[in-house]
C-alpha cells in the first residue's frame, strides 16, 4: 500500500482537472483509493501500479457521471425568481482551466494522460481501454479545439478605437 502514496499528486491532479471542481476532485481520489484497497488482490504485481489507478479512477468518473445524468432535471422557471446573476468579473479572458472543460471528457482525458500525466500513447491506450490509434486521433482534436479556445478571446476584442471598425457585408 506505500506504493500508491507516491501516486497521490498525479492522481490529485488528474481528478482536478477531470472534475474541475477541487472538493470533487478529493472525493473521486478518496473513491479511487477506496476501491484500490477492496481490490488490491486483482492488482497483479510487476504491472504498472500507477496505470492501474489510473483506470480504477477514470471508470470510477465515467459510473459518476452516468449517474448524474439520470438525476431528474431541475424545472428553471420553478426557481427563476430566486436565482441570481454571477458578479461580473473584470477579466473576461478564457484561462487554459476553462478551455479544458469545454473539450469534450474523451478528449480532455486523453490529454491530461499524455500531456499532464506524461503517459505515453500505449499507457494511455491501456487506462482507457481504447486502441492507441484513438489515443493519437482524439490527442490531436483535443490539441487542436484547445488551441482555437485559447484563440478565441484575441479574436473577441474590439478593435483599437483609432481604427475605424471594420465593415462586413451582410446578404
């Protein structure tokens, strides 16, 4: 058991960002290790201890999610009155944070395997029992979908006021 403690900052990490929410992300890492001490006989020594976390805390995820959406949908115009508009902020940029919960939990997990996690395409492969071909296709949209994220609040900004705005024409 003193083998998965040197796992904890990676698994930490990974659910931060898979749940981007920090107190869920805590109790997806407790369920994880929950779940590794009913297990640990299914462990087979001389595998890759960390690749196995991994996957015991990528499915755990995937069972919670699939039971959030089967809770029964909430009705807004029941609590429209009572509801209140977030402050607004003065900083409207997208940080990277964001733009990772905007990409699709595929591709958001097989990034941070590779990219955070600093996996290789066969451990990723195997967390996630997908074939490796997947783990590089859905690699690339994710890079590429972040990257047009990140992009797009340059794109958003006003033009400079010493400019005249630029004209487009409409059909």
């Amino acid at each position: 058991m003193d083998q998965i403690v040197e796992h904890l900052p990676s698994l930490r990490r990974y659910a931060r960002v898979l749940t981007g929410n920090a107190w869920a992300a805590d109790d997806l890492v407790q369920d994880t290790l929950e779940r590794a001490c009913r297990k640990w006989l299914l462990w087979r020594s001389g595998s890759d201890l960390r690749a196995w976390l991994f996957t015991l805390m990528h499915h755990l995820y995937l069972n919670q999610q699939r039971s959030v959406s089967a809770l029964p949908l909430l009705d807004i115009e029941a609590v429209q009155d009572s509801l209140q508009a977030p402050a607004p902020t003065s900083d409207d940029a997208i940080d990277l944070d964001r733009c990772l919960q905007r990409l699709p939990s595929d591709q958001r997990a097989v990034l941070l395997l590779v990219t955070l996690e600093d996996m290789d395409y066969a451990q990723t492969a195997r967390v996630l029992q997908i074939p490796v071909g997947t783990v590089m296709s859905r690699l690339s949209r994710a890079r590429a979908r972040l990257r047009e994220l990140m992009q797009a609040p340059a794109a958003a900004r006003p033009a400079p006021s010493d400019a005249p705005p630029a004209l487009r024409r409409m059909k």
